[in-house]
C-alpha cells in the first residue's frame, strides 16, 4: 500500500522536532545501532512504528520510562507508538500477561506508572495474581472476578506467546531496547546510555519518513 503524500510534509515536521544532536551527528549502523538481519513486519505498514521492548521487572525500563513518555509527546505524524513485554523467564512472562489485561481491559495508562511503582518502589510482589488483581481495581475500577478472567483468557496468553516469538525476532538481549520500523534494534549500551537511544531513534524515524517519501513521490 502506497503511503500518502502527507509524509511529505511529516518529514519536514520530524526534522523540525528532532534534537540538534541528532540532526547535526551521522549515526552509524553496528556502532550506534543495529541493522536486523531479517525485519520484522510491523502492526502499522503505513506509518513508522517504533516499538519498546520492556519489562515491569526491569528497574531500567522504570527508570527511563518518565523521559520516554515525554519523548512520545513530540512524535510527528506518521510514527506510531507502541510497547511489547520481553520474556526472559516466568515471572517477565506473568507480567506480560499483566500487560496485555491492561491492554484488553482498556486500562494501560492507567496501570502503567502504578505497576512500575508498585514492584520498585512499594516492594509489592505483584507475582502474586491476588495482589495484581488488587492493583487493577485500586488504579482502574477493574473488578477481581474481571480481572481473573481475561488474565487467564486464551487471548491474552497467545499474546504473550506472540510477544516472546516477537522479541526473539528483535534479537532482544536487555532491555529497555528500541525497535525502528521492524528494521532496526537501539540498545542503551550501543547508545551509551538509554536517554541517547532516543536521538538514535529520531535519526533513524527520519530516515525511514524520507525514504518513504521518496518512495511515493517517485510512484506513478
């Protein structure tokens, strides 16, 4: 499918917003980011997706989520925003399965912050279903029995299952880790640090904005 013409102008709007490092620098592929070796389709063909492998057990990914969700603020046109759990053993997988209740429910912003919260700094083990059943109701109105229900659902532990084949597609080694429209994988220790992920990925958005521009400029 041909993406319109509006990337055109987006493209001019993302050079507008990027950082000046990260219009001013050249990043370069193997140093400060990795090319996949295979790409991986995105969700959303007609825009430029960029994807946070994270999890709520990862004290990192807390830490950078204030800057992040400043960061997506100032996303232009035509990029997409999304997360995707990485699964390193049962418990990153039981709060996967955490995040795509929240997900189904409708009520990922409003346990988001509290979930990072809760293990981190409340010192709550949230492994236990009962106590995340208990967050959910606290941060979102989310009943227990409803809760129960679609955490154990068939559709959400295939989800779980699509988000661990997905981050083995990525290559996902740590994280917080940035994935550039299926093409491309940012990590804090490429970076330097994970804030410096960011100007990686508006370097690499903009790219991907003006070579799809280009593209449709050039169709007939």
């Amino acid at each position: 499918m041909l993406r319109s013409m509006k990337f055109i102008t987006t493209t001019l709007l993302a050079a507008l917003l990027l950082p000046a490092a990260a219009i001013a620098q050249e990043f370069v592929e193997g140093v400060h980011y990795q090319k996949l070796e295979v790409p991986v389709k995105t969700e959303s063909p007609d825009e430029v997706e960029v994807v946070e492998v994270f999890s709520y057990a990862c004290i990192h990914c807390k830490s950078f989520d204030p800057t992040l969700e400043v960061w997506r603020e100032a996303l232009p046109e035509g990029v997409e925003f999304r997360r995707v759990p990485a699964i390193f053993d049962q418990t990153w997988a039981l709060f996967a399965q955490a995040f795509y209740t929240a997900e189904v429910l409708g009520v990922t912003e409003k346990v988001h912050t509290p979930m990072f919260l809760a293990i981190h700094e409340q010192g709550v083990d949230l492994r236990d279903p009962t106590l995340l059943a208990a967050l959910f109701e606290q941060a979102a109105d989310v009943s227990p029995d409803e809760f129960t229900q679609v955490f154990n659902s068939f559709g959400v532990r295939s989800r779980v299952q699509q988000a661990d084949a997905r981050g083995r597609a990525y290559g996902i080694t740590g994280v917080p880790s940035l994935i550039v429209d299926g093409r491309y994988r940012v990590d804090g220790s490429m970076a330097g640090n994970n804030t410096n992920m960011l100007a990686v990925v508006d370097y690499l958005v903009a790219q991907r904005l003006a070579a799809e521009s280009a593209a449709d400029a050039s169709a007939p």
